[in-house]
C-alpha cells in the first residue's frame, strides 16, 4: 500500500488537478483542505473521484450532532474515503451517524501539529502536556468509535498502544531529512512516521512545491522502503 496522501493546500482546481495529473499513479490519495474546499466546493472531490483517486476531505468539523451527521453525509455522498472532525464524543458520533452505509471513515483530530506545551496551556490545559492531551482525546475517540486519529508522529506509538491495531492512523507533520518544517513544530521523517506505526502520511509543500513532484514523491516511496 502507498502510504502518501498529498495535500493539495492550493489556490483552485486548475493548480490542484495540474498536479495530481502531473504525479499519475505514484500518489492515489489526495487531501482537500479548508482552502482548497473554500475555493471549489464539493466539485474538486468529484473530480478527483472521477480520476479514480480517494480522496480525504479534511475540514475537522465541529458543530451540533445534527448539522455535523448532515455534513457528514453530504461528503459521505460524493464518495470521499476519510474525513476529519474534532475529539469531541458527540461530534464523532454524530459523523459516524452520518457516515453509516458508505465507504467514508471517521478520522478524529487530536492535538493539531503546530501546537507545542505552550499552545495548551494557552487553551486552558493546565498541568496537562500535548502528550498527555493527544491522551485524551484518543480514549475519548475509541469509547466514541471512531475510526482513526489525525495525530503527530510524535505521538503515534501511544496512539496505537491506545487505539489498537485495527485504527486508521494519519500522521501530518512530516517532513524528509533537511526539508523545512514551515508552521509544523512536532515533526518526524517519513521512515520515523511509517515505524511510529502510522498507516497514512500526510505530506504537503515537499511535493506540491517541488520543481519535479513526480521525483519527490518517488524519493520519499524509496525511504520508506526501509520501513519493512
């Protein structure tokens, strides 16, 4: 299995679908963010679908139970494979109402990568680390039944101890020896990621901002065969 997702933090459609057709079938699953969501709409996942790619809506919804299972069977109906909401109980519950029938997973976001300690307490965490956090909200995420976590390779090795083997787990914050961490602050290799046990990597300006992203992405396929 190839275990990159390309995030496709773009300005429109023709920026995005110029590069996933540019990297053919060495990437097939592809993130649409806030941005890229916010520019195209739904259609950018349908024509991502129609290129036979999966595609991982990433919008970490956090509403009512009503509007987010609504939601959340809109994306479920355009046939999109992971979607992301918060590590709210009542949210997940409500996404994987809206999610029932259909191929979508439920991903719950635990602490975002570019918070650290500091970022925590600010938001009113006292006493507890990012770690201790990520913590939290994992068991909160299981009881819930989610089925996978948004995590940072730091912490993937206790998500799985908590979540268990048969969770979904997608590490954004990675970054290849001697690329730049940009707003990330928890960040690991590919290979450190894939041995964390993550089974998905979200990688995003490594590639999309590279001068051959067919190359890049082979680079980092080639590094991660160390992983087995």
């Amino acid at each position: 299995m190839n275990p990159i997702i390309v995030a496709l933090d773009l300005e429109d459609a023709v920026q995005a679908l110029q590069l996933v057709d540019g990297l053919g079938g060495s990437v097939g699953v592809y993130k649409v963010g806030l941005e890229l969501f916010a520019a195209e709409g739904p259609d950018i996942v349908r024509e991502l679908i129609a290129r036979g790619k999966d595609v991982f809506v990433d919008l970490k919804m956090y509403d009512i139970g009503a509007t987010v299972e609504r939601a959340t069977a809109r994306v479920a109906g355009l046939g999109a494979r992971f979607m992301t909401v918060h590590s709210s109980p009542q949210v997940i519950r409500a996404a994987l109402a809206g999610a029932a029938g259909s191929q979508l997973k439920i991903l719950a976001v635990t602490v975002l990568t570019s918070f650290d300690d500091s970022d925590v307490r600010d938001l009113g965490y006292t006493g507890l680390s990012v770690s201790k956090l990520v913590e939290h909200f994992v068991g909160k995420g299981v009881a819930a039944g989610v089925d996978g976590f948004i995590s940072s390779p730091l912490e993937l090795a206790r998500v799985r101890a908590l979540a268990g083997p048969a969770a979904i787990l997608v590490s954004p914050g990675v970054r290849s020896a001697g690329a730049a961490h940009g707003d990330q602050k928890r960040v690991a290799t590919p290979l450190e990621a894939m041995r964390a046990s993550a089974n998905y990597l979200v990688i995003g300006r490594e590639i999309t901002r590279a001068a051959d992203p067919r190359a890049a992405a082979a680079r980092i396929l080639a590094d991660l065969a160390g992983a087995h």
